[in-house]
C-alpha cells in the first residue's frame, strides 16, 4: 500500500482500538479522525467511490483531492 490511514476517532470520541485501512465508508453526517502516512512519492487520490458523489457530465467534483508527495 502506497498511502496507509490509521482511523483513531469516529464523531469525536477516541476509538477503543485503532485500525489501518485503505477505504473507510462515511455515512452522512459522520466524521473520521485519521493519521495518513506519506511515505512513497507520487499523486495520490482522496475520493469518494460513489460516483455521483465526484463526478458528473462536467467533469470531477465535490467529494475528491489529492495529496501530493514529493522525496
């Protein structure tokens, strides 16, 4: 894995057992505390997997980034 995130907190509160994963489902109205550990250089995508959420007829949107890592 390129890019690894370790989820520590859901809606605020600290989680009992932290855990690394590359795809985290986030319902509406949920947030995530996350670490993202950049270690391999390159442009690497945030994005949701739901296509009508990042992209429609003109093109990307909303729910996408990306993190860039230089050496």
């Amino acid at each position: 894995m390129s890019l690894e995130q370790e989820v520590w907190a859901k809606d605020g509160w600290w989680l009992p057992q932290p855990y690394k994963c590359d795809t985290l489902n986030i319902a509406p109205g949920e947030r995530y505390g996350v670490i993202v550990n950049c270690h391999t250089p390159g442009a690497w995508a945030f994005h949701c997997h739901i296509l009508t959420h990042a992209e429609s007829a003109n093109g990307i949107f909303g729910m996408v980034t990306a993190v860039v890592v230089s050496e």
